[in-house]
C-alpha cells in the first residue's frame, strides 16, 4: 500500500511537522488540507502532541528518533484511550523501531512501518518487512498485522470520513 | 520361603528405582529436542528477481546480499545464514539464493538493504521461499 507525498502513486498524504499546538491549529485551516488527503503530524513538543491525538482530522502521529522523548506513558496511555495510528520509518534506528514494537503491545495497536523512499530501491517489499520486524522481536502474526492489516485499516477509516 | 520373597521384592525394587534413574536423567537432558536435528539443518532457497537501471551479475549480486546481511545482523549471522546465489539468469534477472531455516528470515530481512551495485541502482524483491531446489528452478522457469 503507497501513500505518497505528491499524490502520484497511491493515496496522497500531507506530513506536518508541529512545534505546538496553536501551529498545529493553524496548519490544518491551511487550502492543501483536503477532504480525501491523509494528514499525518510530526509533533515536536508534548502540546502539539496532545493536540494530535485529540484531533480527529489527524489520521497518524510520526513516531521518529527526534521526538521520541515525548512519547511518555501518559501520551502512550492517550493514544490508546483514542486509537490513534502511529507510523514509524524503517529508515530509523533499529534501537527506535526495537521501542515501537515494544510499545505496540503494550499501548499502540495501530502501528504502521512505511519505508518513506524517494526512489524505486529504496521500497521494502512486505515479506522482507516481515522478517524485519521479526528479526527485532515481534511475533509473526502481528508483524504481518503491523504491515498488511494496519494501514488497510487506516485507508478504511479515511473512506467512512469521507462517506 | 520368606528369604525368597525379600530377595524377590529386593530385585523388583532395584529394577524400578534403575528405571526411575533412568527415566528422570532422559527428561533432565531434554532428549526428545535433539530429534528435529535433521530439521534444523534444512536448505531453504529463496526466489527473488531484480528491479535495476542496467543489468547485474550473479557475482556482484552476492556479494551485495552478503554486505547487507553483515552491516545488519554481523559476521555471526553471516556464518549462519551463510546466503549464496545458486542460480541467476541474466535475461530475466531472476535468482535464486539459498540459505538454511535458522537464517532465511535474516535474509529476507536484509534484502532491502542491497542499494546499488557499482553505482547502479538495484531492488531485490523476494518473491517465494521454498524447500527444495528443484521447486525453485521450476518458480523461474528452468527445468
């Protein structure tokens, strides 16, 4: 499954980087932020964070090695009492994506492995995901949950907002 | 007659306690595991083609799978899985690499890391892991 950022391939996405939550706020008033556009925010501060679960227009949170200090327990437990989807790039550290799985059982169901290339050699195919998400620890079926179901259950989602 | 019956229960008592010994050492030592030995050392191929700007060589293919499995999992793991290209045919750039049963997820997990090849960009797309060889071979269209 492709989202892309200049819509060419798959279903379009917009990736907002927020320091708080007033940015955030105003960000998503802006004409780019279409109905059928998935929204994914990358919050760099506990408040914009906040404001990200909370908000239903957000479809993810961008799980990265620069933000991680703010995915503290209660920002975990928030995310889960709001279901929120949380993607993290393959490109990370092995160390981050070690904690994205770990944290995947405990609080983040919605998980979701992109492997955000700009070009052709650098698309993960899904079994090679598979194995390595196993590799770094998790279960095969719900590597295959983290990989196959997950962002089918994202592109749902944005299908019963928009209908 | 009743020194007879000791020496009898004596004997059974014996037989039953060597049995016992026996039984308990069989279950500490974890025995019935060492059985899948042959299992554990099963070849696994797996089948994969080549997304690339110009063509590539079976040899140089290797030799990337082989530094991509070595910068991800180490020398150990490289030794275990020990991956090799047994089969590449140039003209549909499609391959075959075998490995073993304990290795072939790190593998499959270090594919995505082979980038280039002198310069040419390249995607290795695992397709299908199998067993046997001969399975393979059919998988790419060779007898």
């Amino acid at each position: 499954m492709v989202f892309s950022e200049d819509g060419l391939v798959g279903i379009k996405r917009v990736t907002i980087k927020a320091e708080n939550g007033n940015q955030l706020k105003k960000m998503l008033k802006k004409p780019f932020i279409e109905r059928d556009v998935l929204v994914f925010v990358k919050p760099l501060s506990i408040d914009a964070l906040k404001y990200a679960i909370i908000n239903k227009r957000v479809n993810a949170v961008i799980l990265a090695d620069d933000n991680m200090r703010i995915f503290k327990k209660s920002m975990l437990n928030l995310l889960r009492s709001y279901d929120k989807f949380v993607e993290v790039s393959l490109k990370s550290s092995s160390g981050l994506l070690y904690n994205a799985i770990v944290f995947a059982y405990k609080w983040i169901p919605n998980i979701i492995f992109s492997s955000y290339a700009s070009d052709f050699n650098e698309i993960w195919s899904p079994i090679s995901k598979i194995s390595y998400l196993t590799v770094l620890g998790a279960d095969e079926e719900e590597a295959y949950k983290f990989v196959i179901l997950n962002p089918i259950k994202l592109l749902n989602e944005l299908n019963s907002t928009n209908n | 007659m009743n020194s007879i019956q000791l020496i009898i229960d004596i004997i059974l008592i014996l037989w039953l306690l060597i049995l016992t010994v026996l039984y308990l050492r069989k279950k500490s030592l974890n025995l019935n595991i060492v059985k899948n030995k042959k299992i554990v050392r099963a070849k696994r191929y797996i089948v994969f083609y080549v997304i690339a700007e110009s063509k590539v060589k079976g040899d140089d293919l290797e030799r990337v799978v082989r530094n991509s499995l070595k910068d991800l999992l180490g020398n150990v793991w490289l030794n275990i899985a020990n991956p090799k290209v047994v089969t590449y045919r140039e003209d549909t750039q499609e391959g075959i690499i075998s490995t073993n049963r304990i290795g072939y997820k790190a593998v499959l997990a270090s594919l995505p890391f082979a980038k280039e090849i002198n310069g040419n960009k390249i995607l290795i797309v695992p397709r299908r892991t199998t067993g046997s060889l001969k399975k393979a071979k059919k998988l790419i269209g060779l007898k």
